[in-house]
C-alpha cells in the first residue's frame, strides 16, 4: 500500500494553496502578530501543543528577503524562482520549526521542519574550496541505467549538466530535499522546476510537483523523524516508525499502525508464531519387568513359574 499522496490530506490547509502574502508588514501588535504565525505555520504549533507530551515548540522567526537577494540568486544560478517559492522567500527568509517530546523525566528532540533560507539555496555538490582537476566529484556518480520514476514516469535528477539541484532541507542528515530543474541546457536560464528526496544512498524520490505541495507535505507530516522516507519503497527506520505510531501525521485516514509498505509500525509479538517450534513427541513410558511377564488371573507370572521348577529341581 502506496502512503496517499496530496489528495488524501484531511485537514484544513487551504490557505496553503494560495500564493503567500507578498512583503508582509511587520505585525503591529501581540495579536496580529500571532494571526501573521498562524498563517504562516497553517496553525501547526496550535496542533502541536494540543498533542500529548509536546512540548518546546519553536518557530524562529525572519525577515523577509530582499528583492536583490532573489534576482542575484536567479543570475548567478541561471534558474528562475517558481513564484510560490518567491512569494514565500519575499514572506520569511526561511523556515525554521522544532518541537520535543517528554518521555517521563528525559526531553527528547523529535520534529524538525527546515527551509534553507535563499543564502543556503545552494547548488548540491557546489565546493567552497579549490579542488585538483582529477578529484572524483559527485557527478561521477551518476548513471544512465534507470532515469525515470517507476511510479509517476517524470525523469529522474542527473548530478551532471542536464539538471540544477538545489538543497531545500539537509534532513538533519538524513538525507536531502531539493529543488531541481531538469532538462537543463547550457546558457540557457531553466524554468520549470519540481521537488525531490535525495536519501542516503544517493536514489532519487519524487515528492511533489511545486513549492506549495511541498509545503503542505512538510506541514501535514509534523516534520516527523524521516517522514520523507514514506515516499520511498523502504520507508523510515524502526525508531522514526515508533515515533509516527506516537503522533500520527495529519496526513490521510488510514490503518495507524501500517506504514506505506503495509508493515505494522509497532513491534507485536504473536507467542503462537515467535515460539512455535517442532513438537517435541512424549518419550515412551519404559515398561517394567512386571509387566512385560505377567499373564493369566492371579497375577502369576512366568519367571515366578520358572524359579518354581528350579528350586523343585535342587
């Protein structure tokens, strides 16, 4: 079973949809303030602090970017901003929310949604340092074999010429959430754009098709320990599973405890299967002399007869 995509998402995040608000003005109070948050989060941190054990939830708040920033960004990457991302970028100059958990004494850091800021929009795999002209780079890594999405037929990232591929999210190590243009051409600025998970073994993911239903993904998921690994064939790790069994994603209604796989998410031990082995067959009841001698009423037996006739004999 697939893990449903944008059209299964229950919850109310319309707003998510419309084209972020260009260059806010700075709230002039407490609670226009808090209206501005709300919108910005669609109401996550409310949901988040109504979730049992949560605690320590965090929003950083930023400026808006600079036009400037945007149109050097576009020039020196010869790519043109997605105009959601740039209302976003023209909104907050980034993302940044944390939440924790408490496990009886112990407080745990749990969910993590990042959106580098348009400075860390960096092309993936671009150095800041001088590299000798025979060092391996990570287009060296790129291969022809499989260059489509099983699932939805769009054309698989390159790490060469043909695609531009910026980080979006580090994924706390994770992995990567991208932006990437494909069918690049040199000299020529790209155009159209879409999202992808990177994960740790350099296989490509298809998330979505624009900013905003990245977003909204990135929302609906709680930023969850690994939540971009449901879009893989494998899906999280045990530990990430044990965590969304704890605080479900607002994400579709489905069975909590099967993943995208259809693998249960908490560990349940079945006696009747863990411990069923070969039956062991009862040892036979060794018979005692007793027994194998005696025969007719009395209780007479042979060997009793025998030791008769030869003390008869003495």
């Amino acid at each position: 079973m697939k893990c449903p995509r944008l059209e299964s998402v229950d919850v109310d995040i319309s707003s998510c949809n419309a084209r972020f608000v260009r260059g806010m003005e700075e709230p002039k109070d407490e609670k226009t303030h808090k209206v501005f948050i709300e919108r910005l989060t669609l109401g996550v941190t409310r949901v988040l602090e109504s979730l049992p054990g949560v605690i320590d939830v965090r929003f950083a708040e930023r400026e808006p970017a600079e036009k400037r920033c945007l149109l050097s960004w576009e020039q020196k990457n010869a790519c043109t901003l997605p105009e959601d991302l740039r209302d976003f970028y023209l909104t907050t100059d980034g993302f940044t929310l944390n939440w924790s958990s408490k496990l009886e004494n112990e407080y745990v850091s749990v969910g993590c949604m990042v959106i580098n800021s348009i400075l860390k929009l960096r092309h993936l795999g671009q150095s800041t340092v001088f590299s000798l002209p025979n060092t391996p780079t990570i287009a060296d890594l790129d291969s022809d074999g499989e260059t489509e999405d099983a699932e939805n037929g769009r054309e698989k990232p390159h790490f060469d010429d043909r695609s531009r591929i910026f980080e979006l999210d580090p994924c706390a190590g994770n992995g990567k959430v991208c932006l990437v243009y494909n069918n690049c051409t040199e000299g020529e600025v790209a155009q159209e754009c879409d999202v992808w998970f990177l994960d740790r073994s350099l296989y490509w993911h298809f998330l979505s098709p624009s900013f905003t239903a990245y977003y909204r993904l990135m929302v609906t998921h709680l930023g969850l320990p690994e939540w971009q690994y449901n879009f893989t064939p494998y899906g999280p790790s045990p530990q990430a599973k044990q965590w969304a069994a704890l605080y479900q994603p607002l994400t579709f209604h489905c069975d909590p405890h099967l993943d995208s796989a259809g693998e249960p998410l908490l560990n349940k031990l079945d006696p009747s299967k863990a411990f069923k082995g070969k039956a062991k067959q009862p040892a036979p009841k060794k018979k005692t002399p007793a027994q194998t001698s005696s025969s007719g009423p009395g209780g007479l037996s042979k060997g009793h007869t025998g030791s008769g006739r030869h003390s008869a004999k003495r």
